[in-house]
C-alpha cells in the first residue's frame, strides 16, 4: 500500500532532496567523507552555505540589504530573539493563533506588547480584521499561517495599512508557498521543517539597518553574544555565516530542496499555481461532501497549507471510523491538532497532487458507505 504523507511537520520532502541527501551522507562533494562527518571549515561546506544563501535570494528577489541567517533552536527560540533585538518602547502583536500567542508571551519579557486583535474568541478560526497598529510600536508582528487552525495571511501589508510600523513576520509554515515582497518586512523568520527542509535549521531574513539599535531597556542590555544578530551577520559578511557550528545535515537539505523548487519547479510563483490547484480541490470536497464540514469560517482566511475539517452534525460518531478507514488507503498524518481535534492535512509545497487526490477519492468512498 502506498503511503500518503499529510503531517504538518516535519512534512513531505521532495524526493530529489532525499535522494540526494543520502548521497552526500555517504560521501560528501567527493570527499569520502559523509555529509554528518564532514568538517564545516571545508571548502566544500562553505561553498554549500553560500549556494543556499544565494537560493533564497535568487527565488525570494531578496535585496543585498538584507542578511540571511541560518540558525538553531527553532522558530520558537525567536519569539525571545526577535525581541531582544527589536523592541525597545512597545511592540505590536496579531493573535491568530497558539504560535502567535507564544510569540507575543515572549516579547512581554522584554518591554510592553499590545496585542491590536486576537480571533481566540472563536478558537482562532478567522484572521481579525479592521484592527489597527500603534504608530508608536517598535515593530508589528504577525504568524502568516496558523497549522493548528488552518487559516493564512494571504497578503504582504502596505506601509500605509499598519501605521507604517516595521513589519516582522513569521512564515514558518507557508514560507516559499507563494511569492513574498521581502521589502515590505523588516525581519521575516521560520523554522524549515515545513516547505524548505526537516527540523534542525531555522531561518532569519533581516534587514540590516535595523540592527543594533536597542537603547534603556530594563533586560538583555547588551545582548547576550549568541542572541545578538550582529554575531551571526558579521559572520556572514564573511562568506561563512558560522559563529558556531551550524545544522550541517538540515541545511543541505534545505540547499537541495531549493534547488528542486528553483530549477525543477520554476520558482515561487509556478509552485503557487500548484499550491492552488491542490487547495482547491481539497477544500472543494471538504464543502461537497456531505460527511464533513470545515472548521475556518471565512473562505478567504483558509490556508492553502493546512486544511482543517471535523465531520458534518449528526455524524460526529463517525469521526473514529473515518480515522481507520484513511489509514487503511495510505492516508498519514490527517489527526486534527490534540488541542482542536477533527482533521488536518498539510499539502505543502512537495505534497503532490497525486496524494491529494488520493485523500479525495477516501473521503467519496466513505460517504458513500452512508448514502
């Protein structure tokens, strides 16, 4: 039986980065020596790094004054990070959801945080809107893609529409789903293990102007060394971007999973196409079929990465049965979030519309069982 893989992270990973990840961990650029042996210091490694830099400029248009960084400890570790470098007087959040609330919880151990609009209310089932940013914040921050609720920003905000506040974003999960103006941000961050690798590496992509500046806080002040992200840039002005040793094995799947959506998928904006495609015929049977129902309230806030569904009323007795009879045909990680329940399946960027079908053609045959 053929498996189908709908889990949201780590996910589903291009089959030319796998392969040629197991490659390079037997023998690394005709080293003979394997890719999780291999001394970072080689020139063979720093040439890696700075390919994968120059991958992300090349498919996110990003300017040379932005530094791109490639660091540990996950996306979570910068929700400290990015305010103890940023936040001075007052910070701006956007509540959509558990990340989101994480994110803001942090930043409030660094200076006043002002939460301009939450949809917890309604178990973050719709993006707010009509709020408005504080002129006087620091910086604004939003979560682009919600994985536990299915709901995404869809959208790079103008200056005009948040005060024009700088703009800091966490795209850990819809990163590379769809073209970006990076211009329009002044720090965009995430954790690979959706779209552009496995778990190990996170990345940062910051502007350059807007570092250092932190003045009269009551903590962190200066910067511990490691939290600081002039270590870490002055390190890439270098070529090198290794204050320490970086997640040798992540990053060179990241570098071969750019390179298949560069080369093999045409960028950005074709794999957007494809993104759609898929999206839509998933959520196209999520409202047909007469089973289940889905869990965001408006069409336009649903994401096209993590589709979220729970049975129709009156078959919530069902929701067991549907389990078992996906995984009898191959369907893998579509179990709601613990905390939301239902259903969830993450069709990001290297899903294929042939799993996507797949999960379909399962949900037709089961309705039909009650028909």
């Amino acid at each position: 039986m053929k498996a189908y893989n709908f889990n949201a992270g780590p996910c589903v990973l291009p089959k030319e980065a796998i392969e040629s990840t197991i490659n390079a961990i037997r023998d690394f650029d005709n080293t003979g020596i394997g890719l999780m042996e291999i001394s970072h210091r080689t020139p063979g490694w720093e040439r890696t790094m700075e390919e994968t830099r120059q991958l992300w400029r090349d498919i996110l248009n990003i300017p040379a004054e932005y530094e791109i960084l490639f660091l540990g400890g996950g996306a979570s570790t910068q929700f400290m990070t990015v305010p103890a470098n940023l936040l001075n007087k007052k910070a701006a959040y956007l509540q959509t959801g558990v990340w989101a609330k994480k994110a803001a919880k942090e930043a409030k151990l660094f200076g006043p945080v002002e939460i301009v609009a939450s949809s917890e209310d309604k178990t973050y089932s719709y993006i707010p809107k009509g709020w408005n940013v504080p002129a006087d914040a620091d910086y604004f921050h939003i979560t682009t893609n919600n994985t536990i609720y299915g709901t995404e920003i869809r959208k790079d905000f103008d200056a005009s529409e948040i005060n024009n506040v700088m703009l800091v974003a966490d795209m850990s999960s819809d990163i590379m789903s769809r073209p970006v103006d990076v211009k329009k941000y002044g720090l965009i961050y995430g954790g690979a293990q959706k779209n552009v690798g496995p778990a190990g590496v996170t990345f940062v992509i910051v502007r350059k102007d807007i570092l250092g500046k932190i003045a009269d806080r009551q903590y962190m002040n200066p910067l511990p060394t490691m939290v600081d992200y002039r270590t870490h840039a002055a390190e890439e002005a270098k070529n090198i971007s290794m204050f320490n040793t970086p997640p040798v094995l992540p990053i060179f799947v990241m570098h071969e999973t750019l390179k298949w959506l560069k080369n093999t998928i045409g960028g950005v904006a074709e794999m957007n196409k494809i993104n759609l495609k898929k999206s839509n015929l998933l959520y196209e049977e999520i409202d047909r079929n007469s089973m289940f129902r889905g869990t965001v309230e408006c069409k336009e806030d649903r994401s096209i990465m993590n589709h979220c569904w729970v049975m129709a009323e009156g078959r919530e007795d069902k929701e067991a049965e549907f389990m078992a009879f996906a995984k009898e045909r191959g369907m893998v990680g579509i179990k709601g979030h613990r905390s939301v329940g239902g259903f969830r399946a993450s069709l990001y960027n290297a899903c294929t519309i042939e799993a996507v079908e797949a999960l379909v053609s399962c949900m037709q045959d089961f309705e039909k069982k009650y028909k």
